[in-house]
C-alpha cells in the first residue's frame, strides 16, 4: 500500500519532515483479516436479542435507511474517545508542538521526551510522528513501557523489528536479509547490557531509526531507567543514527526522567498541556468532517466548555452528542444533545473508577464540600495532573484518601490516586442540574 497521507486536514502535516527524496515509499501491509468461511445463521424468529446494527467490515446489506443512521455508522471513527487517534486527518492542533518535535529530531538529532497529563494526547501524537517519520524514510519503532519492563527484553524487541539490511556488515543481497534476519540475530542471548546494544546500534547504516517508548513512566525500574538514559547518552556522543522519543505521564520533566539528570543536555522536552478552544474546534469539525454530523455553534461552544482542554473529554462528549442526535434521528447537534452527552458520559466514567472512590465523592457531595472537591479536579486538569497544597483550600484531611504525593516532585505536589476521578468530578460538576 502506498503511504501518501491524504485529505485536505493533514497538508500543513505532511510537509513538516523534509523527504530525502522524490520516491514512492511503502508502509508495512496491513494483516490480512481473516473470514469466517460463512456468516452463522442466527433464524430471527427463534431469538428476541438486541443485535448489533452494521457489520464488520463495513458490509451494512444496504439497511441503513436514513443519514442519522449512516452517520451513527459512522461515529465511532468520527470520536474514539477510548482510543488515541491513528488517523492524521482527525489529529487536532498541536501544530507547534509538533513542529517543535520534528525540528528536534530532524534538525538537532536530538532525543525527546513527552511529557503530560493522563489522556491529553501523548500516544496520538506519537503515532501522528511515526506515521510522519515513515513518510520521510526513518525506521521507526514504537514500544510501551509497563510495570516491570527490563531493558533486555524490549531493545531485543526493538532489535528484532530492524532488518539486518541496515546493519554494516551486510550487503543487500546477503542471504541472511534474504531470509528475514534482523539486528537481534547479533545480539547475545542472556541480559543485555548497554554496551552490547550501542555497539549493535552503532553498526546502523542507510537508515534513521526513531525508537519510541510510550508509558515510560509505568516502567518502575530504577535500573531500566538508567539504563534508558545510559543508552541516550551513549548514541548521542558517539552520534549513531538512532534517535529514542520517550512519552510518559508526569507534570514536569524531572518527574518523568528523574535520576538521570546526565542527559538534560541530549533531549528536548516538551511538555503537552490543554488543548486552546481552537484546537477542541478543531477536533469536533474533525468528526462532523468524518460523520456527516453538523455541530451547532451553541453545542461546540459547549463542547469548549465542559471539555476543559482536555481531548478526551471533547472525544467523549462529541461522540454521545453525535449518539443523542442520531438517537432524534437528526443529524444536526444542538445544545440539548449536549447534555444528555454529558449525563451518559458521567454514567460512562462512572464506571471506569473503583467503587471506593465514587463512594468518596457522593461523600463529599453530601458533606458539602464538593465544591473543594470539583475546584481541585479543575486545578489537576490545568496543572498537568499537579495539585498542590493550597489548591485544597484548608480539605487537606477531607481528601486525603483521594490523593497521594507525586515521586520526585520538586514542589511538594500530589495528584489524584485515581484517574477518572478528575473527569468524574469536572463532569459531575457540570453534569445538567435535573440530575
Ligand atoms: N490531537 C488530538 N486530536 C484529536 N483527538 C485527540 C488528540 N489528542 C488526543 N485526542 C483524544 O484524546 C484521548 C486521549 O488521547 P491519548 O490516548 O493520545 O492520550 P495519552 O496522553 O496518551 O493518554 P494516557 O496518559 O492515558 O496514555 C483519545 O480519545 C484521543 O482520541
Ligand atoms: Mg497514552
């Protein structure tokens, strides 16, 4: 399959990595899909379920009778507010930051860490730089880090996905490439050691590699880290041509790399914050664009509003709006669609959060400090996650049990144990008042 990223959304995106030249290129295929031999006959007559409405792959049998129900087929790529965006054409904003990222690796040969909020955007925008990294010829690889991730065991990952058709040695038509070698048959068995893998990665040749490892700050690891930052380190002062991005949850970048301050002068950090009113714009135009729907001025403005600049809230609101219309059988959303989307988004991150939690807030929701309680969630959401000890306006004990100090804060700051519980309570404190 040809790579060109297409649609009118993604021209100023596409120009940001220069190409090394004017060739085609070419993605990975995608996995053949495999078929059920024939579809299950389930008699219509015999069962009284609810069904689902389209099928997979897009094979409807031309029952969708009317546009609110094509766009309600349509949704579900329109906002994915449980997923992180694949697609460039419904990547929002981020135009700067972006562009900042791309000059970092391109121009500077920098390495780069990502750091933000829990759901602001970070994996989006590094599949949105994979996919404009493939198209300017890097090799990229993508890993997510999670508890107990070990060095080894994801640069052997990492090694395996490289063709030895990149390793010096090597010519094109060495049969090793031929039968799908790859740089982890140079590697020894047993742990891996830093040294093994520059000496590995220093071998690279007629590429550029981008190693990405998303969750960085699920990997409890002091060793990995180190390790991580040794690697960083290393490739820079011996200039290999492989380039690691790093994304992890964290308010500020010591947060995220802390203990190995040595490396502060080989990256670029780059803090992803809120998204401004014209970046949510953008992302709910993105799904009219994609649905079919039509957003009215009062229900976007709404939209800006209750998101708070976060793009998941925006995804999730969107998407049940979008549900609520068609529901109408309308396909224009207006200001009543909106809170019936944020009652159902309630009842949906409701569910996400432990029991012992939301027991907590309808405590503080019968206790009279909800209020506290929704003014800290609003300080999280525009403080990267951080609160800090004056934002809890003297319920210091009230809340205790729902936050915790953050691991190498510089200032004393916590966050909130849970994740869902800072857009339950923004929601809930927004939520329509018949409630
Ligand atoms: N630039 C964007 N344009 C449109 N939607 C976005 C954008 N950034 C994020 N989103 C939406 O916001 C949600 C969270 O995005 P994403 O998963 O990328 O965040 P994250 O920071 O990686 O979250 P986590 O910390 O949980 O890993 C997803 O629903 C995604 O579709
Ligand atoms: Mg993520």
């Amino acid at each position: 399959m040809i790579g060109q990223i297409e649609g009118v959304h993604v021209n100023w995106i596409s120009k940001l990595f220069r190409r090394s030249d004017e060739q085609e290129y070419l993605y990975e295929e995608a996995p053949a899909v495999a078929q059920p031999a024939r579809r299950a006959h389930i008699d219509d007559a015999e069962i009284n379920l609810p069904r689902f409405k389209n099928m997979v792959g897009g094979i409807d049998g031309g029952h969708h009778k009317t546009d609110a129900e094509r766009v309600r087929a349509k949704l579900r790529d329109a906002f994915t507010p449980s997923h992180p965006v694949t697609d460039v054409r419904m990547f929002a904003g981020r135009e700067d930051l972006l562009l900042t990222l791309i000059r970092a690796i391109e121009d500077q040969r920098l390495h780069a860490v990502i750091y933000g909020d829990r759901g602001i955007g970070k994996t989006s925008m590094l599949h949105v730089l994979t996919q404009l990294a493939k198209e300017a010829q890097y090799t990229v690889r993508y890993a997510s880090c999670g508890v107990g991730t070990e060095f080894s065991e994801i640069f052997r990952a990492v090694a395996a996905d490289i063709s030895l058709l990149y390793h010096e040695d090597y010519d094109p038509t060495d049969p090793a490439i031929e039968h799908g070698g790859t740089l982890a048959d140079k590697l020894p068995e047993g742990r891996l050691s830093v040294a093994q893998m520059t000496d590995l990665l220093s071998k690279i040749h007629g590429t550029r590699i981008l190693i990405i490892l998303d969750e960085f700050d699920r990997a409890d690891s002091a060793q990995f880290r180190q390790q991580v930052a040794e690697l960083i380190k290393n490739l820079s002062d011996r200039s290999i041509a492989v380039q690691m991005v790093i994304a992890g949850v964290a308010s500020n970048l010591t947060e995220l790399i802390a203990h190995i301050p040595s490396i502060r002068r080989n990256i670029m950090g780059l803090p992803i914050d809120v998204m401004n009113a014209d970046e949510i714009e953008e992302l709910v135009k993105n799904g009219e664009w994609a649905s079919g729907l039509k957003f009215q001025p009062k229900a976007i403005e709404n939209i800006i509003e209750l998101s708070n600049g976060s793009p998941y809230l925006a995804s999730l609101l969107g998407q049940h709006a979008g549900l609520a219309a068609t529901q109408r059988d309308a396909i224009r959303v207006n200001a009543e669609d909106i809170k019936s989307a944020v009652r159902q988004a309630l009842d949906e991150v409701r569910l996400r959060i432990a029991p012992h939690h939301v027991a907590l807030v309808d405590k503080a929701a019968t206790s009279g400090s909800f209020g506290a309680l929704s003014a800290m969630a609003a300080r999280s959401m525009a403080n990267a996650g951080q609160i800090l000890e004056e934002d809890f306006d003297g319920h210091f004990d009230d809340f205790s049990e729902f936050i915790m100090p953050i691991t190498d804060s510089a200032n004393g700051a916590y966050c909130f144990r849970e994740d869902g519980v800072v857009p339950y309570v923004w929601l809930r404190s927004n939520a329509p008042k018949s409630r």
